[in-house]
C-alpha cells in the first residue's frame, strides 16, 4: 500500500493488541452486580421471613421503613404525666389565689360596718393592741384578735387607740372599731371598781370610797340577804370575809356598796360552784376551812405556779399538828399591812397568832380569787413542811422537807438581806 512504511506496521499491532478501558473495567463492574444481586436476594430473603426489612420503595430494596413515633397516642404515659403535671399546679395556683382571696377579705371586711346593738367595753389603762382586740374579741365586738391587730398595724393607729369605757356594737368591722377606738371615750353613767384578789375588807373599803360609791363598804359587808354563810360551815363568821369575790364589777353612777357587795357574792356563787371539793372532804375540811386556807394562799404565793404548793404546806402542818407560821395572820388581826412586824406581836396569844396556835385562823384574812381556791380545795402532794423566800427573785420560795434544810435556807435569806441593807432580798421589776 502507497506510504505503508516499516513503522506505521508496528504502531498498528501494539494498538490490536493493547486492551481496552472496558476490558480494564470489567472485573470491578462484575463484582458490582454479583453485591447488588446478593442483597437484592437477602431483602427477599428477610421479607419473606418477616424480619421486618424491606419494602421496595421505587426500585431500591432492603431500606428500613421509618418507625412509628413515640408518646403520640392519647393513652401515652408520658402525655398523661404532663397532663397531670398541669392540672396539679393548676389546682395550687387555684387554692393560692382563693387563700389570698379569704385573707384579704378576712382583713379589710369589705362586708361589714357598723354592726348593731350596743356592748359596753371598759379599755384598761395601758392595754397593748393585743389585749384590746381579746376584750373585742370575748365581748363579740370582732370577729378575730389576731386580725384585728394586723388591721390595726397596717393602718398604723396602733397608738391612737385610748382606753377608757365606750359604747361599741356587735360584730363590728375592725376599721369601724378601730375608728371608735381612737376616739375620746363618751361620757357614761356607768363606773368601774377593781376589788384587788386577796385583800381583806378593811383594804377594800378604801377602794369603793375612791369610785364614788355611796354608803359604808366595811357596814355592807358584815352580812347580806343574798348569802347565807351557814351553807359553807360559817355559821360563828362575823363578816362577810373571804365571801367577795374580786373582779372588776361595772356599776351605775349612783350605786350604792351594798349594789357592789350584791355583785360579789353573786360572783362568788358562780365561782365557788365550779372548784372541785373533794380532796377536802376527804381531809374532812369545810368549804369555808377551804376559804380560810385559799385567803392564806393568796397572801403567801407571789407566783401562780406556787399556790398549790404553799396549799400543801398548809395541809401537812395542819395534819402534823405543827402551827402554821403565816405572819399574814396576824397582820390581818392587827390590819396592819404596811408596817414592820415586831416580836411582841407574835408573843399575844389571839386567835389569829399562827405561830402560837395550831390549826386554822377562825376566818379568812381576805377574800380570794378562783385559782387560790383551787389550791386550797386540791393541793399539790408533798412532803413539804416549810417554805421561805429564795433571795434574788421575784417572791419565789424554797421548799423543804425538814427543820435542818430549812434553817440553811433561812440563813441564806438572812445573809442576802443583811448584804441589801436589812432590805428585803428580792428582785422584782419596778
């Protein structure tokens, strides 16, 4: 052939012989289908066992299909737990604001005024906020003490309310009677006398000449139609001691201490009635043996907790046979209550010296209050038969079983006082 030269020969031959791009190819491509075949059969292979694989989507097998979602469904737990989660904080949010509710309308009263009806209400002198609201409170004037004082505090008239006797109404809302309150009390014809526990009628009768009272305390106190002292055991007492009750009693302008006297034995009736008598009895006491040893309680204990204790003392002496040493005693014969004691009034040999005689005085030497007559009528069991006055306090007492612990106890109340000055040892708030 025309231009067929030696070279073009060979070059010829080396391209015939030389493979191709598809023959380097194909072992990988053959390998391709082989894998593809192979999982085409094994989805077939998991359809038909039920594995749960497969699904031929659009040509292309064995693709898991896309599980369910979860807490979808309305009986889902954890829908259940956020629905109860709100109603619960619902119900808190509900009962806060009905509580916030109650409390503001408990406090402003936006429901209430004036009241009706009429109560008289005697402030005592001095009397905190909290005091007033518990005399409102016990007379029926408010509703509540406590937010009668936190109505008071808020509004800030805590110091404008003034104390004397005023004419309020039932049921009062707390501005309307914090407004009558704060007010000059009206003038009214009813007085007030306080009868002191434990004074005798000769302390008393100072006390109702001072109120205004007509008439002679200690004349109107020698008998009345209104109590017959037999019924007690008192058929030898000469006066009504021991028999008028003290309290506070509220009287008309023009009364009388006969109108007075009346109100304090009724009292006593109703009081007396109450205390339980039977431990006396059983020490084959009289209810007016319990009067005569209330009166001495009365005297002797200066701290509440004290009376049936020093009620005990008087017992086991009385039962002893040991004279009972009440210096009170005598003071009341001699109605001397102020003054020093000497020793030539302890040395007269009158009904009223304890410290001569055994036994109970022949009367009371006042007229006690309802705890002193508890006391007396159930006292403490003890062993105890002395008592004296424990130094730097307030009226407190040593108790002792024998004579010996109670000279120690003496000796101390001795030495404290001759260290005051020859001053009583005691150390109560001015």
């Amino acid at each position: 052939m025309p231009g067929d030269r030696p070279d073009d020969r060979r070059r010829a031959r080396r391209e015939r012989d030389r493979p191709s791009a598809f023959e380097d190819a194909r072992p990988q491509i053959e390998t391709t289908r082989r894998l593809l075949a192979e999982r085409r059969a094994q989805a077939r292979r998991d359809e038909a066992g039920g594995s749960g694989r497969g699904g031929d989507r659009g040509g292309g097998g064995g693709r898991r299909p896309r599980a369910p979602r979860r807490g979808r469904g309305p009986d889902d737990p954890g829908r259940k737990d956020v629905f109860r989660r709100r109603r619960i904080a619902a119900a808190v949010a509900a009962g806060v604001v009905l509580v916030g509710l109650w409390l503001l309308v408990s406090l402003f009263q936006p429901f209430k005024g004036e009241g009706q009806g009429e109560v008289g209400v005697t402030v005592p002198s001095g009397s905190g906020i909290g005091e007033i609201g518990d005399l409102l409170e016990r007379e029926g004037v408010i509703s509540s003490s406590l937010f009668f004082e936190l109505r008071a505090r808020l509004a800030g008239s805590g110091e404008e309310l003034k104390s004397g006797t005023f004419t309020l109404a039932e049921d009062m809302s707390y501005v309307a009677a914090l407004e009558a309150l704060a007010a000059a009390p009206a003038p009214t014809d009813v007085l007030s006398v306080t009868v002191p526990e434990g004074r005798a009628r000769s302390e008393v009768a100072p006390i109702v000449d001072d109120a205004g009272l007509e008439g002679d305390y200690q004349k109107a106190t020698k008998s009345s139609n209104e109590l017959d002292v037999a019924d007690y055991g008192a058929e030898d007492a000469e006066t009504l001691e021991g028999f008028l009750f003290p309290s506070t009693y509220e009287l008309k302008r023009n009364a009388s201490a006969e109108d007075l006297v009346e109100k304090q034995l009724e009292t006593f009736q109703q009081e007396f009635e109450k205390v339980d008598l039977s431990a006396a009895e059983e020490a084959n006491l009289t209810p007016y043996d319990v009067l005569i040893i209330a009166s001495m309680v009365e005297r002797e204990a200066m701290i509440p907790e004290e009376r049936p204790l020093v009620a005990s003392v008087i017992y086991n002496r009385l039962r002893e046979g040991i004279p009972l040493g009440i210096d009170a005693t005598t003071r009341f014969e001699l109605d001397n209550w102020t003054e020093p004691l000497v020793e030539s009034d302890f040395e007269a040999d009158t009904p009223y010296n304890t410290r001569l005689n055994t036994g109970l005085p022949p009367g009371p030497i006042g007229s006690p209050g309802r705890d002193s007559m508890e006391a007396a009528a159930n006292p403490e069991e003890s062993d105890f038969l002395y008592y004296v006055v424990k130094p730097g306090t307030c009226g407190e007492h040593v108790f002792t079983e024998t004579d010996a612990e109670f000279q120690v106890a003496v000796d101390e109340y001795n030495a404290a006082r001759e260290a005051a000055g020859f001053q009583s040892p005691t150390d109560c708030p001015e």
